[in-house]
C-alpha cells in the first residue's frame, strides 16, 4: 500500500497540529482565569486566542474523524445491513464527505483570501489564519474521504469473488 507513508507524515503533522492548538487552548483559557480572578486585571487578547485555537482543534479534529469513520450516525438502518450493503452505504456517505469538502475548499479558500487584510480585534493577526481552517482541514478530509471510497470498494470487490 503505497500511501501508508504519506499516512504516517499527515498522521504526524495533523496529530502535532491538534496537540499544539488545543495546548494553546488551554494555556490562554488558564491564563484568562489567572489573570483575571488572582491578578484583578485581564488580558484582553486571551478569549480571541482561546477562540481561535478552538476553532483550529475542531477543523483538525474532523480530520480524524473521517479517517477512522467516525462521523455522528444513527446506526437504527445500519444495524440491519449486511457488510457489503454497510460498504455501499459507506461508499455514499463518504462521496457526499468529499463533495462537501470541495465545496469547502473552493469558498474556503475565496473567503480566506477575503479577509486577507481584516485584523481580528484584539490579536491583530490576519483574520485569514483563523478562516484558513476550513480550506486547510478539508483538504485532509478529502483525501480521507476518496481513500475510504478506495477501501469499500475493495472490500466490494473482494467479498464478491470469494
């Protein structure tokens, strides 16, 4: 299988990426907290900071979910399908994923250079790194998408011929 190197380096990348915004998630929510409960004066720029990694932790975390098959379902129709009538179904929902993420990445990526010049409030930073998350994650999910269609089918055509 030619793509379990390209799989282990976006596994790496993405899993550091999830595990860089959600600690910086943290540091600024406690910061936050420190600052305004036992120092008496806030920091104004740590609830955008907090917001903003929440939002990259999440884009990253779907990720994930669409490698591993983990999308919120409701299995009542599931539960009574056989593997290969499962495969198919799986088939569908993951080309209804991967035309969703194009449509992501093509207006993600219009609204992303957009806001190019917007400055977030309190952070000053282009407000196209924090719309950048939806483009950039659903690339991943694309690609997690098409290579789950790839293993269903397979699993298809395998199944049949035995």
């Amino acid at each position: 299988m030619k793509y379990k190197i390209l799989d282990k380096i976006i596994n790496k990348v993405i899993f550091f990426l999830i595990a860089l915004t959600f600690s910086i998630l943290i540091l600024s929510c406690v910061l936050q907290v420190f600052t305004r409960f036992i120092l008496n004066n806030s920091l104004s720029w740590t609830e955008e900071l907090s917001r903003y990694s929440f939002i990259w932790a999440n884009f990253l975390g779907g990720i994930f979910c669409t490698k591993k098959g983990l999308h919120a379902v409701v299995t009542i129709i599931t539960d009574y399908l056989n593997k290969k009538w499962k495969n198919i179904l799986n088939i569908v929902v993951n080309v209804v994923v991967a035309l969703i993420s194009i449509i992501i990445i093509i207006y993600g990526v219009k609204v992303t250079y957009t806001v190019r010049e917007q400055l977030s409030p309190a952070l000053r930073i282009s407000m196209s790194y924090v719309y950048a998350a939806a483009p950039f994650s659903s690339l991943f999910v694309l690609y997690y998408s098409t290579r789950n269609i790839i293993e269903n089918y397979k699993n298809i055509i395998t199944k049949g011929e035995k």
